[in-house]
C-alpha cells in the first residue's frame, strides 16, 4: 500500500482545487464551451494587406532617400527641450482629453523629479490621492479571476494610500528606476481590469531603467512608493528604486559612451561571458559602456542596496544586433525598421505585462533616437510644431490624399484614443504600423488582433474618418 506524505496530499489537494476554480470561472454552469465561445487569432496578413506588406523593407522601398537624416543631435536636442514646456490652449481640440488624462498620471510636459527641490507642496500629493482613491470607489473593476473588486478590497487598497501621513510640507527623496517597471493608479501589483481578464486599468506607464524619480509618500508597509518621473506621476514598487543624491542619479545619464537598446529587450548578464543571466533591458533603455570585447559590453547598472541606497554595478550585454553603440542616426529606414522589431508584440494595455499600448510603442521607438515623447497617444500628437489637425476634413479622398504627402515613417496619425505610425500609402490607400488592442468581425466571425500589426484604415475599426491629426515627428 502506497504511503503518501501530508505535505503531497495538500499539494494534491491544491492543484484539484486550483482546476476546480480554472472551471468554474471559464465554463458559465450548465454550458459546454466550444471554439465559438472564443474569437480567433487573426491572420498575420490583416484585411487589406499582403504579406509582403509585413517586410519592413517593403515599405522602405517605396520612400526617396530613406538614409536622409530628418534631425541631428542638437535638433533633437531642441525638439526636446521645447516639449518640456509645451502649452495647448482652452479651445484646443485635445484640452478636455489631456486634462482628463492627466489626472491620471501620464503628463503632456516632461518633468524633471531632479529638480523637485528640497521641499514640496503636501496639499499636491494629497488631492492626487484623493482624486484616486475617489475614483477607485465609483469604478467597478474586475480582479483576476473576472471578478468585481469588493467594497472591502477597494477600502483595503484605499488604506494602503495611507492618505492620512501626506504631511503639508514634503521633503523629496532623490532616486533612479533600477530596473524596467511600472507606475501604478494605487500601491497594488494585483491587476484592476477595466473589462473582464482584460486592460489594468490600475497600471499607468511603464517606466525605465535608469529614469530619476522624486519620492513624495510611502505606501502603508512602505512597499510601494509614490514618485514623480519625467513622464507620469504614480506608484512604483519600493524595490525598483535606490536612493541618491542629484549628482549619483544623473552620472547614469551622463554623457560618454552608452548604448541603446533596440529591440523589445535584450539580456543582462553578469559575466563576460554571458552564461548568468540578470534580468532584461527594455527598448530604449540606456546603458553605460564601460568597456567593451568582440562578444560583448560592459555596462554600468544601477542596484538598489539593502538599505535602499543607489549603487553602480557591472553586466554584460551581448553585442548581438539587439543593442546600438548610442543612438540611432534618425531617419525614415531606421525609424520603420525599429518599429518592424515590435511587429507582432502583444498588447499591454499602459504598458501592462512588460508589453505596450499604441502610445507605448511610439514612445520606446523614438527613445532609440534620443526623442523624449510624452507617454500618452494623444499627447504624441501635439508634440511637434508639424502636427496639422484634420479632424473637420469630410472628404476621406482628400485625407488620404493629404497623409500620402506627409513623411513616411516618421508621421503619427491618431485620435484621444489612438494613435498610428504611417508606413506610406498604397495606389491612394494609406497604411500604418500600430499597437491594436481590440477585435473585429468578419461576417459571424470574431478575430482578436492584440498585437502590432500592419494595417490600412478600412478593414479592422481604425478608420480615416476618426483621424484628428497628422503630425510628423520633425523640426
């Protein structure tokens, strides 16, 4: 007779109670799940396009002088200071959708935490809060097993906040993203869909290695931090950020030699070797070269220390076509072919599940150039003194007519709610690489997208006549 172990009866017990409750959430009682119940993955070829149409060099081909460089350093060095202060207008067709948004976190303006001062406004971080934790009571939000937050779960998260220890004058604590992460609505990592098992509507950007923050309140078990970054404000996990003084922080984004990486991440290893493996950096994160081999390079990384004080370590990156020794030269073939590195991407709602949105992807991109963009879509829009608004434009030949003369791979097109890279147009046909978040239907049939694809503006719901603006991305 066979002898089984406390210990292996209730790891037993527990996966049959773990499949028992997989059941009951996926399959409504009483009903046999069929492939109907699910939409299908759609084709790698969208409505509307060819295969060859997901070949970078397809679309390369059809521009004059691909290699032409649209912004030198110092340009981009100017596009971005202009953007730090950047205004837009009561009457502006974006102003009610950019301060709604920013009310959630993501700013139009990038800020400088660095230059927080040594004292900060209490009442600020207060009513931020407040407005939070006010909007968590009137949002129904679903938990990971589809389930509705309860009222006892929402007042937890609100006790969390620790709303009451805001003082009236804070003294802000200088400090680096040690390593990719996110900004969040509340102090939990547990999701708050918007949609059942679908959108964290609790997470707010990502936020990457080597970015400073300015440290304004601390969580109830100080496990999470609420910072102010360059492009949002929210809260981030205590174990992501190490303490510093202005002069430590800033030697991580110093001049000399550094690299960019750009693909949607690379390896980070501890040896020479590249056989311990560390973690991962992300698209348009930048590293330190501190020397550099045939196979590799030496890079300086940020580590937070037991005490929460700022250290520099050591890795290695392989030299392997996923990193670039500084940035890019910014031209249409290389901003297309960055942007075909994402193609088939998984959807990340605000950069959830260390994927990307529309605008996350849009952001990581230009960042290999050395472009600072705001983190949400619509504000991407507004960032260049190019963008034209064509949001009263009814003739949808005319608009078409109008994008076919705007530079190729460098144009945003987009709405408040979404926003596209334009490829280049197709016998009058205009065509954009993007992040799609949504399905669509072709007659009974349901197909999820949930990925960076290649379309045109007919087929899959993302349609001419929703466009506002063309702006492309140029002195």
């Amino acid at each position: 007779m066979q002898t089984i172990s406390p210990t292996e009866m209730l790891s037993r017990h527990m996966r049959a109670a773990v499949i028992f409750l997989i059941l009951c959430v996926s399959v409504p009682y009483g009903k046999a799940v069929t492939a109907q119940d699910f939409p299908e993955r759609a084709p790698e070829a969208l409505p509307g396009t060819t295969v060859e149409m997901n070949d970078p060099g397809y679309w390369i081909a059809r521009i004059d002088d691909p290699d032409r460089v649209i912004m030198t350093d110092r340009q981009i060095g100017t596009f971005n200071s202009l953007n730090t202060s950047r205004s837009i207008g009561a009457d502006h067709p974006y102003a009610k959708n950019i301060a709604q948004i920013e009310m959630d976190g993501p700013v139009l303006n990038r800020m400088n935490p660095l230059a927080a001062g040594d004292t900060f406004p209490g009442s600020t971080v207060r009513e931020r809060l407040e407005q939070n934790n006010e909007r968590l009571m009137k949002t129904t939000l679903y938990d990971r097993w589809e389930l509705p937050l309860t009222e006892g779960k929402k007042t937890e998260i609100q006790s969390a906040v620790n709303l009451g220890s805001v003082p009236d004058t804070i003294r802000p604590i200088k400090g680096i993203i040690v390593r990719h992460t996110s900004a969040r609505l509340y102090p939990t990592a547990e999701p708050g869909y918007r949609m059942r098992g679908y959108l964290d509507d609790i997470n707010v950007t990502s936020l990457d290695m080597g970015m400073p923050v300015a440290v304004l309140h601390f969580s109830q078990k100080r496990d999470f931090q609420f910072v102010m970054s360059p492009i949002a404000w929210g809260w981030v996990p205590s174990a992501d950020i190490a303490y510093g003084d202005e002069k430590a922080v800033r030697a991580f984004g110093a001049g000399g030699e550094f690299i960019v990486v750009i693909d949607h991440k690379a390896p980070l290893y501890a040896d020479e070797k590249c056989s311990i493996f560390l973690g991962s950096v992300y698209m348009g994160e930048r590293l330190t070269v501190r020397g550099k081999t045939d196979s590799g390079f030496r890079v300086s990384i940020p580590v937070r220390k037991p005490d929460g004080s700022l250290m520099t370590g050591e890795g290695w990156v392989r030299r392997d076509g996923s990193v670039h020794e500084g940035f890019l030269p910014y031209t249409k073939r290389n901003a297309i072919t960055t942007a075909f590195r994402l193609l088939g991407r998984p959807y990340g709602w605000h950069d959830s599940w260390d994927e990307r949105d529309c605008g996350g992807i849009m952001r990581v991109i230009f960042q290999c150039f050395g472009i600072d963009l705001p983190r949400y879509w619509s504000f991407q829009q507004l960032c260049t003194d190019q963008a034209v608004f064509v949001g009263d434009m009814k003739d949808m030949a005319e608009k078409n007519r109008r994008l076919g003369e705007m530079p190729a791979g460098i144009t945003f097109t987009g709405s408040t709610g979404h926003i596209g890279l334009y490829l280049g147009s197709v016998d009058g046909r205009p065509f954009v690489i993007h992040e799609c978040g949504w399905n669509y239907k072709e007659g009974d049939k349901e197909l999820k997208m949930a990925r960076v694809v290649v379309s045109d503006y007919e087929h899959i719901g993302f349609n001419m006549d929703g466009i506002k603006f063309f702006s492309p991305i140029m002195p």
